[in-house]
C-alpha cells in the first residue's frame, strides 16, 4: 500500500511565492535555537525580567543586533553558494548593521543570499582559466573584495530601504492594533498556512517586525500570530467527536502531534477534504488574537514550532494568562464552529476522501511531508490485510500487543486481517499497518516506508487499537458479521498443560521483589530454574527494559531479553509473580509480571491467553483474588473456551 506520488505544482504566482516563503524558512529555521538563546537571555536578565542582572544584560544587544542577523545572512548564503557564499554574505550584512539601530534580520536575509549568488557568478567567470598555484590567491581576494563591496553598498544604499520598509511595515501594525484591525489578519494568515504561503508572512516580515518590537517593548504580539497552536487543535478535537470514517479515527494523534509536537502541517489535509473548515481556523485565530490585544499579551521571542510548549516558554513574565486565553479560546472557538459545520454538512466516511486531501496538500507543498505520512499511509486505496507488531525482539510486548489487536479486528468482523509480530530488524516492507512502541517508531519507519504507521506507549489497551480498527473499517468495507465469541487459538491447552510452556512451578503468587530490577530478576531466576535461559539472557532482560520499557498496562508488565539474546533461550518457557501490593515499573503499577522466552513462537499461544486475560478487569480481578496456583492455571485455561 504505497502513498500517492506527489508532483510539484509548477507555475503560477502562488507557486512562487511559496518557493519564497521556502527560502525564507530556510535560512530562518536553523536558527531558532539561536532566537531561543536570545528570548531565553532576555527573558530573565533584562531590568523586567525573572531575574535581573546588569552584566549578563550585556549579551542581549549584541546578540540580536550582531549574532542573529549574522547567523541568518551565513545560512542564507550558505543555500546559495556552500560555505563560500555564507562567509561573504555574512561579511557584507555588516553594512546593513552597522548602518541601523533596528535588528537587521530583512537585511540580512537580502544581503545574505545576494552577495552569495553574486559570488557564485563571478567564480564561474573565471572557472577553469586560473593558473596552477594561483587558486588560493584568486579566491581569497575575490571573496574579500566583492564582501567589502557589498558591504558598503549595504551601508550607503541596502539599509536604509529596509529601515524604510521597516517603519511602514511597523506602522501598518501600529494601526491595525490601534484601530482594533489586527483579528482581521487571520483572514489571511489561515488560508495561508493550508497554501503554505505562511513562510513569506511569518519570516519575512512576522518575525523581524515581532523581534524588533520585543527589543523595544520585551514582547510581542506577532510572534503568536501565525504559531498559535489553539485554532488547529479546535478543528481537529471537532473531527474527532464529529467526524466519521478515517478522519474520526486519525483526528485525536494529529491532535496531539499539532498542539504538542507544533507540526500545524498535520492538519491542513482535513481543511482540504472539507474546504468550508477554513472558517474554523479564521474564527479561531481572530479569537486568539483579539484576546493578545485585549490582555496586551505577547511573546519574547518566536515560538518554532509552534508547539504550546515553545509558546509557553517564550512568553513574557506578564502575559501567561493572557496567551492561555488566546489558545484556550482560539481552539473553543475553532471547535465549535467546526463542529457545527460537521453537523450541518458531514463530511462522508470514504477512506479516501483524507487520502486525496493529504495528496492534495503534498501536492501544494510540493514534496512529501513525513507528519502527514500517518494520514497518507492509513488513508490508501485497498483494503488492509497485514498488520503487524514490531518491537526489539519480537518475543514479547509485541505478541501481545498482537493478540489484543487481532481479537479486536476479528469482533469487528475482519477475521481475514492477519495480525502478527516481529522483530524489527525482521521487518520487511510489505505490511498495510505498523504497530510500534513510541520509542521504537523511528527504528521501524525506514524499513516500512508504504505501510501506515501507528505508535503507542503500552501494547495492552492503547486508545490507537480503535483507530486502527476504524481503519480498518473504512479500507475492507462492511467485514463480516461480528464474531459472537473470541476465536480459540490453536495450542491454549496444550501450552498450559503442566510441564510445558507454564509450569505449576513457574507461577509464585507472592513476590518477593520490591523494584522493578529485583522483579526482573525474580521472573529471571525461575526461567533459570527451568533450565529455559541461562544467565545471559536474564542480564539481557535488564538491558532490553533500559531501551523500552515492558510495561502493558492493566497492572501487567512482560519482561523479556532483546532480539540478540535470543541465542541464549534453551527453550520456550514463561513465568508468573504476583505482586499483591504493587511495585513501580517506570512510575506505572505493576501487580503481575510475566518473565519470557520463546524460541520458534512457541510461546505465544501463552501470551495470547495472557493478553485476553489481561484486557478483561473482571478476569484482572479474578487473578488478584486467586489463592492457589491451580486457580491462576485455571483462569488462563478457561478464558479461550
């Protein structure tokens, strides 16, 4: 199930402007760790800030007047010409600084790429006509000469357009601020960011207007203009209850990656597949920005990317309630309007409908987007046939994880879906959907580039199954009939059966340990007793728990060794503690631990009765009430009959 190809739109103003904003981005971008240096040093040592402090105040005019404008005119330059052009184009926006006292960040984003390009010509003038030994000499000086130059024409003629600019650009703000006109901007600016025209706003005129008012005042209320996080959140929360299909089901985990990863982008193909949406997101935005108005709130340096965690770590000392309303009200707003659009007018449940949008999106883009890939993969033509769990070893958390989802998809009515797990390294690209832990997700995507990816933090009952099985849904049609009963698997009884897999001996109702690593090592030494592992492969148990935790959820936790242990198994074995009390596993409550070794998969007719067990609360229940062995054998015997 490979994702729709996507074609770079050519031609046309938007597409250029776009191209614009691109670059604009690009030299911008790589800095915002330096912009975060900056917001985060005059965030506490300026006279209004956390904590004053005269001497370390010295660093913030520099900084902003010198090392941000330099740091933008090298990657600018850089983009251009290599290194090359990012030293002479950083050479030559010493004329634009020096000439102002604003930060010169347009300056340096017109000097920067210009004396670049200007660079790369001349050398291609005399490419090739140099005489050996004369190489060094010929572009030191080139180099040196045409940054003096430049640098003077930044001086004399460069810099005072941009300040003119500059102060008309400043002014028009001042005026829609004054006149209570700023809300409106989000006309503009939403639609903007669904055409990926936002990078030409945000960083060509955005943020330098918004760093040089911060200079001046300590905040500002640009930065927050175009980062909000509040109005997607909104539209997505609303196709998250309203929604249907595929774009129900995927809403919650691209709310989460735009509010708290600040990927906004996750978000535009459901404004594309409903194009009225938009509406949501302008309501929002104007909602948020008429709170910063209001509450005179703002930002000290820019959020990127605009996660509510950049957000809030950028906001000035006096403005944390007044940015909380902003996004608070920005995505009730977003959401409310979206929801009743989605009641008035539903958007249908085909799977491909997010599909096409996300295609759609890439399209305007004009190259892939790795956030949008869950909503490209999950949302291909054809219907799913193979889902798979990966985790290190395969042995484990996967095989349960497995086992709930294949329950799951069967009392659905899609009994044909095949649900298995691997090791990752085992993975090959040929699966529709790909379960991983959320530590583990970016081991697995390369070697499942076509497949839909879903990753969760426990394999027992993540909130994801339903979306995958909503999925699942949307891609096979109507399935079958639901099953009336779980399907037995194969082998339940005989796994049980004393002396094989789980042995009488190798369940202890009462554990001893009190940590997780004594708990480990408990479930190891009766794995050891049974002549199933040997040292190694407990040593291996700890060292797989370091990597990725095997906690699962519903007081459960499966220890088990990595996937290079797994010469170290003599033969599939299982152990059970039972922990009346509780111990911490990671700062999770684990009352069971189940030790594992499998070799050849003969374990996980075990695991399935255990992940069944352990999904049902009165069955969880039954095992903290039991008071024998044979009673534990028993629940595990009889949950599949």
């Amino acid at each position: 199930m490979a994702t729709p190809s996507v074609t770079a739109t050519k031609g046309g103003a938007r597409v250029k402007v776009q191209r614009f904003g691109t670059f604009l981005s690009g030299m911008i971008m790589p800095n915002i760790g330096a912009f975060i240096a900056w917001g985060i040093v005059t965030a506490f040592f300026i006279p209004t800030g956390f904590t004053p402090n005269g001497t370390l105040n010295e660093m913030v005019g520099p900084m902003i007047t010198y090392l941000l404008p330099l740091l933008i005119a090298y990657t600018g330059g850089k983009m251009v010409h290599g290194v090359r052009g990012g030293v002479v184009g950083a050479a030559a926006t010493m004329g634009v600084i020096v000439g102002t006292d604003i930060p010169m960040f347009i300056g340096a984003m017109l000097m920067g790429p210009l004396t670049a390009w200007l660079m790369m010509k001349l050398d291609k003038i005399w490419e090739g006509r140099i005489k050996p030994g004369f190489e060094m000499l010929i572009d030191n000086f080139s180099a040196g000469i045409l940054a003096a130059i430049m640098a003077i024409i930044g001086k004399l003629v460069v810099g005072p357009v941009v300040i003119a600019f500059s102060n008309g650009a400043g002014n028009v703000v001042q005026f829609l601020v004054h006149h209570g006109l700023l809300p409106f901007t989000s006309i503009f600016i939403e639609p903007a960011k669904v055409l990926f025209l936002n990078n030409a706003v945000n960083h060509g005129i955005l943020t330098p207007l918004g760093t040089e008012q911060a200079l001046q005042q300590g905040k500002s209320i640009l930065f927050l203009l175009e980062a909000n996080p509040g109005p997607g959140l909104g539209l997505l929360l609303a196709y998250a209850i309203f929604g249907k299909g595929l774009a129900k089901a995927s809403a919650p985990g691209a709310a989460l990656i735009q509010f708290l990863g600040g990927i906004h982008e996750i978000y535009f193909p459901y404004v594309l597949m409903k194009p009225v949406m938009i509406l949501a997101t302008i309501g929002g935005g104007m909602t948020g920005i008429f709170m910063l108005v209001i509450t005179g709130s703002g930002l000290r340096a820019p959020a990127a990317p605009g996660s509510i965690f950049a957000v809030y770590a950028m906001t000035a000392s006096d403005s944390y309630v007044g940015v909380t309303l902003s996004v608070v009200l920005a995505a009730t707003v977003s959401f409310l309007v979206g929801s009743f659009i989605l009641r008035i007018s539903p958007v249908p449940a085909e799977s491909d409908n997010l599909g096409e949008a996300t295609a759609k999106m890439e399209a305007m883009k004009g190259k892939k987007s790795s956030v949008a890939s869950m909503l490209a993969g999950a949302a291909t033509k054809g219907p799913i046939s193979t889902v798979v769990f990966a985790c290190d070893a395969g042995m484990g958390s996967s095989a349960m994880g497995a086992s709930v989802l294949r329950n799951m998809i069967k009392k659905a009515g899609f009994p044909e879906v095949k649900v298995t797990n691997s090791a990752i390294a085992n993975l090959t690209d040929s699966y529709d959907v790909v379960v991983t832990h959320q530590d583990l997700a970016e081991r697995a995507a390369p070697y499942t580039t076509s497949a839909a990816h879903f990753s969760v933090d426990n394999f027992m009952n993540s909130p994801r199954y339903a979306e995958i099985v909503e999925l699942v849904k949307a891609s096979n049609g109507a399935g079958a009939a639901p099953a009336t009963a779980a399907a037995v698997v194969p082998g339940d009884d005989e796994a049980l059966a004393a002396g094989s897999i789980l042995a009488r001996e190798s369940v202890v109702l009462n554990g001893t340990a009190g940590t997780r690593d004594a708990a480990i090592d408990e479930a190891g030494a009766l794995l050891l007793a049974r002549g199933a592992v040997n040292a190694a492969y407990v040593a291996a148990m700890h060292e797989r728990e370091e990597s990725v935790s095997t906690y699962m959820g519903n007081f459960l936790a499966i220890p088990h060794g990595t996937n290079e242990a797994k010469g170290n198994i003599s033969s599939s074995a299982v152990s059970i503690i039972r922990y009346p009390e509780g111990i911490d596993w990671n700062g999770k409550p684990v009352k069971f631990v189940v030790g594992v070794a499998g070799v050849n998969n003969e374990h996980l007719a075990i695991l399935s009765s255990i992940a069944r067990v352990f999904t049902d609360k009165d069955q969880v229940a039954r095992l903290e009430a039991a008071s024998s062995v044979d009673e534990v054998l028993d629940i595990f015997r009889k949950v599949n009959a």
